[in-house]
C-alpha cells in the first residue's frame, strides 16, 4: 500500500474529491500480479498494530520511521474493499508483523509441495528463500519485477538465506531501529559470515578476527545476538486460513467492474478487460453477465510507472 501511494501522484481523486492514488496504485499492482504470476492461490498480508512481540521486546523497535500521511491511511479501507472485491483473502495480527505471517504461509505452501513467489521489497524475507520460495522484488510497480531464488540472493548480497538473521546481528537495520554491532558494516559483515558462517561461528572464532572488528565484536556481544533474534522471522503461529481457502477460481468479474466504475478507474478498467480474453482470465474468472462496453475517460491519457 505504501508503495502505492508514492507511486501514483496525490493529485489522483474522485470527481467527489475522494483521494484515489494508493488505491489506484495497489489494483493496478494488483492486475499486474494477477497477469504476470498466474497464481493459482493468493494472499496478501497485513501490519496491523505497534504492540507485536518485537515491539514488547525491544523499546523503540522501529522508531526513527518518517510519519505516514494521514490521506494514505484514509484510501485502507478503500484498499480492503477492493481485495474484498476480488475475493483474494487477506490477514494481519496484532501480535505478529506481516513479514511472520508471510513466511508462515510460505512454509505452509512448501510444506505441500507447492511452488510459492512472497512478492516483497522487505529484505528480511530473503531469510525464507529456498528452492520452492522465491522472492519477488517489485520495481517500477511490477513492470520491472526481480526474482530471486537461493542462488540469486548469494549472488546479489554475498550470504545463504539461512544467513540473512545474522547478518542483521552483526550490522543491524536501521529502517527497524535495531543497531547491530557498532562499527560493523554491511561489508564486513558480510566477510564474517563467509568465513565462520553464523553468529555463533563468528564468536567462535573471535581469537582469529582482526583485533579492531574483534573489540567491536566483544563490546556488542549481547546487542549482535539481541538483533539476530529480533530480525528472525517466526512460523508457529496459527494461521486464519488454511491454504485451500486462498485458490482463486470463479472471481466476481461483474463485482470487480462495477467496483472499477465506482472508483472511476477507466484505464484499469480497459486493462482488466483485456486480462479476461487471456487463457488465466478465462479460467479464473466468471463471464461478464453483459457484453463488455466500450471505455472512454478522464484518466485515458495516464501514463503510469
């Protein structure tokens, strides 16, 4: 949704004024998933509150973050309808970030031998990489979308998945306020994992690190391993839904243009329409009760991304 927002200018309202530009963005996004993926089960996961146990357990997890407008928070609701609209299942937790209920329902996937995409710009998913889940890295919407599998994230950043926790031990996160060893940089930590391969290793083999990283290293001992497990993501938790409740099959297509209607999204409305006469479209979709009109609109001359 944040992503959304900032992609589509604010200038982009209803003719009653209604701002639209985060919702405009996320169905857009949306249809671009739908089209690209081909899924055959979809979910989307939610923050919903301050209070998670990260929160409880580290005092200013995640302060510093720039405010969030007040007109992105007015277009949720809006955004919930129109996932409501497509019947795609949604969920958040107070207790848990999204992150954990991604990774939840990945591992749940895989545990059925399904193949799973977590489209995400969150780093700390590249911990759940495996030969079944990629990672979706979204640029430019998702007309420029970066897949990455396990191979992909050695290759883009120097560790394993299973590395990406102490990685963040050892030099932090500063979009969640968590410091990590002072003085130790991406760089350097990425040097020690490759070396002695974990956190645990690392401190192993404290006697052979250069004695400047070693002081470091010493000083923020209990901080590193604090931030390792603060990064780590969770999957015991129970889920809401089971994975059959997420298939797609039988989408409302009449429900969803009358929604694009409402929301006087003219281009969107052209695009699905044209997703419907593709072979995914066909199949995952209910025929429109009447023929499908011809679209003209204010918003015709939008160029997006």
């Amino acid at each position: 949704m944040y992503r959304a927002y900032w992609a589509i200018p604010r200038t982009l309202k209803r003719r009653d004024g209604e701002q639209m530009n985060a919702v405009f963005g996320m169905a857009s996004m949306l249809l671009s998933i739908l089209q690209k993926e081909e899924p055959d089960f979809l979910l989307t996961c939610f923050d919903e509150g301050e209070e998670t146990f990260r929160h409880q357990e580290a005092e200013g997890y995640k302060e510093g973050r720039a405010e969030t407008p007040d007109d992105f928070y007015a277009q949720i609701p809006r955004i919930i309808e129109l996932l409501d609209t497509f019947h795609i299942r949604h969920v958040s937790d107070p207790r848990f970030e999204a992150d954990d209920l991604l990774c939840a329902y990945a591992r749940k996937a895989e545990g059925k031998n399904m193949r799973v995409t977590v489209v995400s710009g969150d780093r700390d998913l590249l911990q759940i990489v495996s030969p079944s889940i990629r990672i979706a890295l979204p640029h430019k919407g998702y007309q420029q979308t970066e897949y990455l599998d396990p191979a992909g994230v050695e290759e883009k950043y120097g560790i394993r998945p299973n590395q990406v926790a102490s990685y963040k031990g050892l030099c932090g996160d500063t979009s969640d306020n968590l410091p990590g060893v002072r003085g130790i940089g991406p760089k350097t930590a990425v040097e020690l994992l490759q070396a002695y391969d974990s956190l645990d290793g690392v401190y192993a083999h404290l006697a052979d690190v250069r004695p400047a990283v070693r002081e470091k290293l010493e000083h923020d001992r209990e901080q590193a391993f604090f931030c390792q497990r603060m990064a780590q993501l969770i999957s015991d938790m129970e889920l809401h839904f089971s994975i059959d409740d997420l298939r797609l099959i039988a989408l409302p297509t009449d429900d969803i243009l009358a929604f694009f209607t409402t929301m006087e999204f003219t281009l969107l409305t052209k695009r699905f329409q044209n997703f419907l006469a593709t072979p995914f479209g066909q199949s995952h979709f209910e025929q429109p009760s009447k023929p499908l009109p011809q679209v003209r609109g204010r918003d015709d001359q939008l160029t997006l991304f």
